[in-house]
C-alpha cells in the first residue's frame, strides 16, 4: 500500500511504547485512585486488574500478530466482526483513551502547579498547553518520539523506585485510620479493579500501532507480556508502600500527588520530576495512538476521509493529530482528574470487551493463543463494568 505507515519500530522500541503509555497515571494517579476506593484492598485490587489485563493483553497481541495495522480494535472488528462492531469500537477507544489523556494532563498541570496559588482556569490551561506540545512531537514523526519516550520511561521507573524505596523505609502506619470513606466491601474491590484496569491498557498502544512494529507476528506479544510483567510488579510495589505509610487521605488533598506521601524526604522531588515526566509520556503516546485510530477510520470513510492522509515522508498523519489534540483538549477543559478517569475506565472495558470478541473469530492457522483465554476475557470486562457500575 502507498498510504502505509512505514515499519521502523522493534521489539524495543514497542516495549518502550507500551511502558511509557502505561508508567505515568497508572502510578502516580490510578494507585492513589483506587487506595482511596479499595483501602487495605489495594494491592488484591491491582492483581485483579493485572490479570484482567493479561487476558486481554493476549487476544490484542493475537488480533495484532493476525492483522497488523494501524487502528487496533476498530481493524479488528472490521475484520473478525463486521463493521458496526468496528465502528463502535473505535469510537468507544477515541473517548477513552483522550480521557486518560486529559486525565494525565491534568494530573501534570496539578503537579506544576502545587507550589502556587493558582486558579482551576489556569491549570486547565496548562494541561491544554501540554498536549499542544507533545501533538508538535507527534507530528515530528514516530522515531524521533521514541526517543524522547525512552527519555520519559527512564525517568519515571526512578521516580517510583525511589518512592518505594523512601515509602518502605518509614515507620509503618496504621492503614487508613480515621477514614471512614474507604470502603473494603467486595463490591469497592471491583470498583478499585476496574478504575486500575485503565492503568494497565497501554499495550493497547502497542497493537494499535501494529503497522509501524517491524516482525509483529513476533515483536507485537512478546512486547505485550513483557509491559505487563515490568507494569505488574511496579503497581504491587508502589501499592505496598502506600498501605505502608497509610496515606489514602492525602490523595484527595493533593490530587493523587504520591510524592506528598514522601514529604520529609530529601528525595521526595525526584518523586515529583518522574511523576510530571512520566504523565507527559502518557499523554505523548495516547496522542500517537488515538490519532492513529482517526487515521484508520479516516482511512474506510467511516470520519471524514482528509483525517486519513499522511504526510509526505508517511511518518505522521496531521490531520488525524490535531483532531486527537481538539478532542483531548476539549475534555481536559471540561472535566476534572477523577470524572475523566471513571469515563476512561467504564469506555476502555466495553472496548476490550469487543477485542476478546473479535479474537475468538481468528482462523486455527492463525492462532497461537487458547480461545479461553479471550472467553476469560470478555467475562472479565464485563463483570468489572457490572460490578462497578453497582459499588
């Protein structure tokens, strides 16, 4: 195909892809999220999401090895499904992944704006001038974007080691003391889960860009289980230090800054440099991944066909982009941290719902991964909304 994005992106390059667009809200939002939902629950919680993940990581990893192009589930559902399920299906990852977006870039102007007395407009602003941005780094083409990721992803690991190593190094507290607003019912355990799920979905990323990842039959799950393992055992830890210093009040105080739980630390801003790093690269790879979602369906006529044109050198697609910027724009400028977050995780199950769906349908000859799997899958997507929905 002329109109084809070149493969330029390895196994490596994939795994920093899926790492930075999970490392940044998912550990220094999502955590802090759930704690104040799940309480001495936490860490059964982010297990829960994990594994959720990992059978949905699995059936993107087959559908993306099967049919490796730019769009994710909205391809896949043209292909397995029909195309009603497609159409659904990238509309539903549009919404969800410019919430965590927006989410990540609220979160970011929050951080930078900590020290000052700001007004609720001003940080608005900031976080739209964020994603201005990093949509200028995107459309300066995908490799010289990895590169910065790498950059990001690096950072935000110290970040949360540190704040690791600082949290499990101070007295033990007593866990949520006083709170009574942190439930542990089951039922705020599958809210928990659900609203960490989101945190672990940046592997979609990896699948989404399944045309520009050099050997995907071989690079595209092998990526995905890697991100997840490397993800998994972050958020246990990073779960473990919070109940350790019993903390969970200080999130709604501070907008889920996990650095304030480190306060008297001289560490404590290498915590808020990852922290802003790290939520930077969240928004840096959901614009990537988004706008190519909007070039996949500028592509098939199903958005207006000029959002499915590249540029000249066929490494960026400008008008898919600054439509994904607009979107995550408007959002960020309307909603807060905790209303764009909850939109992303109830949008982003309905969404993985249909990808198990779809990846029952891949032929014998092309399947490497059990059927089961995806059958797991399904049911635990829709179980998490359902539950959620009722806690």
């Amino acid at each position: 195909m002329a109109n084809q994005l070149v493969r330029e992106t390895g196994l490596g390059g994939a795994l920093i892809i899926g790492l930075g667009s999970i490392l940044g809200t998912g550990a220094y939002v999502s955590v802090g999220l759930s704690a104040t939902i799940a309480g001495d629950m936490l860490v059964w919680a982010i297990v829960l999401a994990a594994i959720t993940a990992l059978f949905n990581g699995l059936s993107s990893a087959q559908l993306a090895a099967a049919h490796p192009v730019s769009g994710g589930t909205y391809e896949y559902g043209y292909q397995f499904l029909n195309p009603a399920s497609g159409i659904i299906a990238g509309g539903l990852f549009i919404v969800a992944k410019s919430a965590s977006a927006a989410t990540a870039a609220l979160a970011v102007a929050w951080y930078i704006s900590a020290s000052f007395e700001v007004s609720e407009i001003t940080v608005k602003a900031v976080a739209i001038g964020l994603l201005l941005l990093f949509t200028v780094f995107v459309l300066s083409g995908v490799r010289r974007t990895n590169w910065l990721n790498m950059l990001l992803v690096t950072v935000s690991i110290i970040g949360l080691i540190v704040f690791i190593g600082v949290a499990l190094g101070i007295e033990s507290a007593a866990p949520a003391v006083g709170n009574e607003s942190v439930s542990t019912s089951h039922l705020s355990l599958f809210h928990a889960a659900a609203l960490m799920f989101v945190a672990f979905t940046g592997y979609g990323r990896i699948a989404t860009m399944g045309e520009e990842i050099t050997e995907p039959r071989r690079n595209i799950p092998r990526a995905v289980v890697l991100t997840l393992a490397v993800v998994s055992a972050l958020y246990i830890a990073v779960g473990l230090a919070i109940l350790h210093v019993g903390g969970l009040n200080t999130f709604e105080e501070s907008h889920f800054n996990i650095a304030n739980l480190i306060s008297d630390s001289p560490w404590q801003w290498v915590v808020i440099v990852g922290g802003i790093l790290a939520m930077g690269g969240v928004v840096l790879n959901l614009l990537l991944g988004v706008s190519r979602v909007i070039l996949a369906m500028g592509r098939r006529g199903d958005l207006p066909r000029v959002l499915g044109g590249l540029d000249k050198a066929q490494k960026s697609a400008p008008a898919a982009t600054w439509l994904t910027f607009l979107i995550m724009a408007v959002i960020a400028g309307f909603g807060g941290i905790e209303s764009a977050w909850t939109l992303s995780a109830f949008t982003v199950l309905i969404y993985y719902g249909i990808t198990n769906v779809a990846a029952l349908n891949v032929s014998k000859e092309q399947r490497f991964v059990p059927k089961f799997v995806s059958v797991l899958g399904l049911i635990s997507c829709f179980g998490l909304v359902g539950l959620a929905a009722i806690a």
